[in-house]
C-alpha cells in the first residue's frame, strides 16, 4: 500500500522519500503528489471489472506497478528484436542462411579452441626447457 508522503522515517523529511539510484547510492527525492482527478474517470471507467471496492491510493498503485511491467515488457522486446535484426543483417552481409551461420560459428568456435591449446602446450615447453 502506498503512504503517497504520508509517513516519516527517521532521517527522512516529511515529503521526500529514499531511493537508490543505479550507482548504488542512497538519495532522498521530493515526494511526487499526484492529484486524484488523474486516474480518477479511468479508475471509474473499470471499477466493476477490476478496480472493485478499492480506494484510489490503491487504484494508483495498481496502475504504476502494472504500468511499470508493461514498459519492461516492451523494453524487452524492443532488446529481443535488435538482436534477431542484428543477427539478420548479418546473415544478409555474409550471405549465409542461420545453419550455415551456426556451422561456420561452430567451426570458428572450434578453430579458436585449437589454437589456444596449440598456444597453452608451447607456452608449457617453453616454461620446461627454461
């Protein structure tokens, strides 16, 4: 449930609260006060299917946490579809269909161990006859 600045915390000034920003440092932020005729008509609008017997604080959190899975949501897919376009702009510059790619990766992967075993047991003879 929301307290919307309603609460204080020790350390804390009636009105703000504490978040930690992506650095990994607490911050304090002024509270955000939203007025009720916002959310007010769309909370009516949907009052018998969802929002029921609820009050409007409730109402608003509702709406934020939703809200916020929608958005990441699409920014996950919005990520997933730059890789796929990445992955097809590829396959279009070395003309190659997604088996051919997977072969070719394979071998590449494959080449790559090679030599750093080829590399790691001339490292280890050198290391012997020093």
């Amino acid at each position: 449930m929301s307290s919307n600045g309603q609460t204080t915390s020790q350390g804390v000034t009636q009105g703000t609260s504490v978040v930690a920003t992506a650095q990994g440092k607490a911050k304090e932020v002024p509270d955000l006060n939203v007025p009720a005729n916002r959310i007010y008509n769309f909370v009516e609008r949907f009052r018998k299917e969802y929002f029921e017997d609820h009050s409007l604080d409730w109402s608003l959190d509702q709406i934020i946490a939703r809200g916020m899975a929608e958005i990441e949501r699409q920014v996950k897919t919005a990520r997933e579809r730059a890789k796929q376009k990445a992955a097809g702009d590829l396959l279009k510059e070395f003309n190659l269909t997604p088996a051919e790619a997977k072969r070719t990766l394979l071998d590449m992967l494959r080449q790559q161990a090679e030599n750093a075993k080829a590399l790691n047991a001339a490292n280890v003879a050198k290391t012997k006859t020093s």
